[in-house]
C-alpha cells in the first residue's frame, strides 16, 4: 500500500480522467492521495473530489508560491476562512519559487511566513515548494523554529 503525499490531481489537465486516474490508482495500490492547494481558482475542484473520494483523495490547504501576485493577502484571507471551518492534512503548498518570477519575492515571504504560523497554530504539517530558493527557505523555517 501506498500513499502519494503530492498530487495536483484536480488541475485542469487531470480532471477529465478523474475516474482514470483514480483506478490506475488503486491498482497500483495508492490508496491515499494527498493534493496540495495551488490557489482560490482551483480550491473548488479540489475540494470537489475529496467529496467524491473521501476516503482517497485529501486536501491540503494553502497557496502555492507561484500564484503570489499583488493580491496575495486576499488569496490568504480565503485560506484563512477555510482553516477556521474545517481541518485540513496540512498547510500547503506554499514556500519560495525564485525560478519562474523574481517579482514577488518579499510578498512569497510574506505569504509562506503566514503560511507557517498556521501550520504551528493548527499543529499539521506543512508542505513546502521551493525552487532556486534552498537557503531562503531554510532560513525561513530557521527563523521560525527559533522565533517561536
Ligand atoms: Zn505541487
């Protein structure tokens, strides 16, 4: 048995194989699949199939590095209200990505600061993206672990 801690399964490109996929799944013996978040845009699907696969797919909640824009404190406040309604496995994704886009890198910070004092508030693990950015995100973490 096995389960796969990081699947976008709920993306556009997946989701027309739903049923596909899940059963390719289970023959292989995945019979958890967790899905980090990416952002408010695919919340809906994602959360859509843990409802139609509550005992295989789980939802992780949280915003992805490279969908922080100006407006990335709104895309937190939605997150925000999700984890006072409901638990989730974990907080993610979040994290650092200087790879694609350096625009926003203060604000990824930002978000992945928050990101982590909710993963220490609710007491779940966190799952972190990061890319071109090893020792930002390891003294990201650092900081925190010594801050708190
Ligand atoms: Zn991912």
């Amino acid at each position: 048995m096995f389960i796969d801690t990081h699947a976008h399964i709920y993306s556009e490109q997946f989701i027309d194989d739903k049923g596909g996929f899940l059963k390719r799944a289970s023959a292989a013996q995945v019979f958890k699949i967790l899905m980090p978040a990416i952002d408010s845009q695919s919340h809906k699907s994602m959360l859509e199939l843990e409802t139609e696969n509550p005992d295989k797919c789980i939802s992780m909640m949280g915003l992805h590095p490279c969908s922080v824009t100006e407006s990335f404190e709104k895309e937190l406040d939605i997150i925000d209200s999700y984890l006072q309604n409901r638990r989730f496995i974990a907080i993610g994704e979040t994290g650092l990505d200087f790879y694609w886009d350096l625009t926003f890198k203060e604000q990824q910070l930002a978000a992945f600061n928050q990101q982590m004092d909710w993963a220490i508030d609710y007491n779940i693990p966190i799952v972190i993206h990061s890319r071109n950015s090893t020792k930002e995100c390891i003294d990201a973490v650092e900081k925190k672990r010594t801050k708190d």
